[in-house]
C-alpha cells in the first residue's frame, strides 16, 4: 500500500516496516543510469525548556558573560556530583507523550566517552540503552494535501556541550561553558522520510509541536533546535543504502539544500562505480555543499556505560498521567477540530495551526463569528502582511479584537469587503477602532436602494452595446456590478447592486 494518503482528509496510513516504506515516483531523483530513492532519517536536538541546567542549578538563559551561568558542577570540579533536575524529566515525559509515544517507566544515564574540549568532565551524560522515552510517531501535512506518517525510534535526555571560539586569538581557542550541561531532547527518528519536501515540513512539525508543548522554545537561531540528517540512497524499493550523517543544521531551509546536495553527491559517487563511506559531514551554506569532517562512529567507539554517579529514572503511572491530564490541544487535535466543528478546509486549518500563537490568535477572531470568514482575514489580509513586513503575530499592530471589529461591520453590512480592506489598512497604520473609523470618515456602504438604482442606470445608458450583449452572454452582469462599486468609491451593498444591475437587464 502506498503510504503516502491521497485524500487530505483521510487517516494517515500506519508506519511501514524499519525503512520499508517507498516513496512516489515523482519523489524519485534522476540519475544518468536509472532513478535513485532518497532514504533520510533525523536526530533531532531540542534545547529543554527550564531555568536550570540537567544536573546543576546553573541558569539556561540566552546570552550573557562568556562563563557566567556556570556552576561547579558544569566545571567538573572535584568532588562535585550531578543530580537530576526533575522539571527536565517532566519535559522530556511531556514531549513523549505529545508524540503519541512509549514512556518508559524505568530509564537509566550513561557516560558517552568521547574528546570533547568544551565539557571539562571529558565525558556527555546521556542515555544509551534504556532511553526515557520508545517509540512513537509524528503526522506530517504535505502541502500537497498528503499526510505522511514518521516514526520516532526514541527520544533520550542528555546534557549540551559548550562552545569553543576560534576567532579571539591567532594562536589560542577559547571556551564558553555557559551551554556546557544544559538539557537536551535528542529525538531520534525511523528512516521513514523520503524527499527534502518531506524532511523540512518533518522539522517544521516538530518544532510546532516542541511549542505547543512548551516543553522547547525550539528557536533555530539562538541553536535551541538542531538536526543531525541521515541521508542515503537506493535503487527504488531497494535495500538501505550506506548513510552519511550531516551534523549541526540549524536551519529549515538549509536542511532540503543539504539532503539535495548530499543524495546527488551519493548517487555520483554510485553511478560512477564506487562506494558510499559511512561518515559524520557539514554543511556549508556558503557553498551550498557538504564536506567531511570525520569518519562514523559507532555506538561501541563512545564506550558507553552506567554513570555510576545517578540512579535509575523511576517514573510512576500517576505521574505519568498527572503530565498526560496537563497536555493542550496539540497540532493535529486541533486541526481536526478546526475542519470538523469549524468547516475549515485541511490547507486552511493546516495553516492555522502551524503556530500555537497564530491559533489562539485565530480563535478569539472566530469567537461568535463565522470561522471562515475569520479564516480568510487572518489567513490571507493578516498573514499576508505580517509575511510582507516580516513580523510575528505577536508583534502585530491589528489586534484580534479590531480584526474581529472589521468582520463585524462587513457580517453587519456596514462595510463592503473592499471597504474592509481599506479599514485594515487605516487600522495597521494608525490603529484605532473599525467601528469610530467608519463613522468618523463616512465609510459606510450605501444601502439605500434608489442611490443605487441611480448610478446602475448611469453605468447602463453609458454603456448600451455591453447592456445588450449582457442579455445573451449573462456573466457580462459581473462587469456593470464592478463599475457601480467603483463608480461609487466601492460603498455600494454589493449584493443590492447585483440584485438590481441582472433586474435592469432582464437576467434571471
């Protein structure tokens, strides 16, 4: 069965076998002997929303003194001894369970051995064998209307590296700690993704559903989400093909460069009688490549093993569904909802909740009023020149409640559509109330059927030839609508004035 779901309202079809699934043939990447099948698989790392530090008291903010959010702990002073920040495992619980996840009652911490010049205790605190949270899964809307299924293999607690800086001295690196020790969720997931399309509406889903949860502001540019990408290719159908992992992409749109340079860089390699080396790469946005930086490591080069310093994670089912009861409305719910109890179609709904913030902002629009109307001014006035002026909704100069105010006048016939634009605007620039801008500027749409009967037999007698040409082609009827509204600064009741020009021409 093909998984990818044609109907965009249908169910999304259940994960295929470990790296079974196929993709379309449209997805498929020409090469010079045959097609080739782009086969990607992402570990995702998602700084944890909390004050404090994994295993230490330090503060997680943003910024600051180079070494100054560093305790004891993260200098791995002797002597000093991690434990376990509980609002980092309720976090990692919460997220597992907003991806329809296994959680896993019992969960222990490993030493992961590796150079790490910028963590002084020379190993990572991270979860090997027996990671917090399995398997589960995420539902990923195409903007084609497909909605693809991508398993999560796991998701495992682990702490942050610092940062190494090059460029202050010509002979000596320096190192910040102020990251060193900070929680990350590495969200592990099955190879079930197939196009760059595919990966970077993937990376987009998570990350709405890390803010919906709040468990991560996921924010790509301060480096509080990052993705580690898997690629490699096969023959259609074929067997797994050697991967390569592009490591520390910090951007969603440099993810699909980085997918579509490397499968291409593989499939070269391929067709020309040679081998793919399983190794870790970088992408350089610069140059649009990707370049080696080391050979793969497997899991037995890190050395794992229990840290002897922490217990096992010993998670109860009451607290367990203490964190389930506390879930909000998450992506998928609420884009159901949207197109069930709302008559929403699924573009519009997707849209809408691609952001928690533009959601909420949408709902106290539609509050009494009708929801698709209240779609079509968030979605396309709104939006549309929030994008044109790169803002987020939250920095919106139309609050809800003017929004809200405009839809009333127009719902209320106080105002024409055209009007309404032109109130949008007065609203975006200099704010105000709708309702006072109207008023005060005389606005308001003619409804006074005469007025309206005097300019349509105006717009006729100006025109006789069209008037009767309207009488044999009757879509002709929508170009004298359109000269009254202009000929009356567009305050004319549209629909009076439909009613009115197909009567004065005889149309049915």
């Amino acid at each position: 069965m093909n998984e990818h779901v044609r109907d965009a309202a249908a169910e999304p079809a259940a994960p295929a076998a470990f790296g079974a699934r196929q993709a379309a043939p449209e997805q498929y990447i020409k090469g010079a002997l045959h097609d080739w099948e782009i086969v990607i698989g992402m570990e995702i790392h998602a700084q944890v929303q909390s004050n404090a530090k994994l295993f230490s008291g330090a503060a997680t903010a943003f910024g600051g003194e180079p070494n100054d959010h560093v305790s004891l702990v993260d200098a791995a002073m002797p002597g000093m001894l991690p434990v376990i920040n509980a609002k980092c495992v309720e976090q990692a619980v919460r997220t597992g369970l907003g991806l329809k996840a296994q959680i896993n009652k019992v969960s222990r911490f490993d030493r992961k051995n590796y150079f790490y010049p910028d963590l002084p205790q020379g190993y990572q605190i991270s979860q090997f064998a027996e990671p917090i949270v399995g398997e589960g899964e995420v539902i990923v809307d195409m903007l084609s209307g497909e909605r693809i299924v991508v398993g999560i293999e796991r998701l495992h607690l682990e702490q942050d590296a610092g940062k190494s800086v090059h460029d202050m001295h010509p002979a000596k690196s320096y190192v910040d700690l102020n990251r060193s020790g900070v929680a990350l969720m590495e969200i592990v997931s099955k190879p079930d993704i197939r196009s760059s399309e595919e990966a970077r509406a993937y990376l987009t889903k998570m990350r709405t559903i890390l803010r919906y949860l709040g468990t991560s502001d996921a924010d790509m540019e301060k480096g509080n989400l990052r993705a580690d990408i898997n690629v490699s290719v096969r023959k259609p159908g074929g067997k797994l093909g050697t991967r390569c992992e592009i490591k520390n992409v910090n951007s969603i749109r440099f993810a699909g460069q980085a997918i579509e340079y490397e499968a291409r860089r593989q499939i070269a390699i391929l067709e020309d009688g040679g081998s793919i080396d399983q190794e870790t790469r970088l992408y350089d946005a610069k140059t649009g490549e990707t370049r080696s930086m080391r050979s793969k490591e497997e899991a037995h080069d890190y050395r794992y093993f229990p840290d002897p310093d922490l217990l096992p994670l010993v998670l109860d089912d009451a607290e367990i569904e203490a964190i389930r009861a506390s879930l909000p409305e998450l992506p998928d719910e609420k884009r159901a909802r949207y197109v069930d109890a709302l008559g929403l179609s699924p573009y519009d709904a997707s849209v809408l909740v691609a952001d928690s913030d533009s959601s909420f902002f949408f709902e106290d629009v539609a509050k009494g009023r009708d929801a698709k109307l209240a779609a079509n001014w968030v979605i396309n006035e709104l939006f549309g020149r929030l994008n044109k002026e790169g803002l987020d909704i939250d920095a919106s100069p139309v609050s809800a409640a003017q929004l809200g105010g405009i839809i009333d006048l127009i719902t209320g016939e106080v105002i024409s559509g055209k009007i309404a634009k032109d109130v949008f605007e007065i609203v975006w620039t200099d704010g105000g109330d709708p309702a006072e801008i109207v008023d005060t500027r005389g606005m308001k749409q003619v409804t006074d059927t005469g007025a309206i009967d005097a300019a349509v037999e105006a717009v006729i007698e100006a025109n006789p030839e069209k008037a009767e040409q309207a009488k044999l082609k009757p879509n002709l009827a929508g170009w004298f609508v359109g000269q009254v509204m202009k000929s009356t600064g567009g305050k004319a009741n549209p629909k009076a004035v439909q009613e009115i020009v197909r009567a004065k021409l005889g149309i049915e």
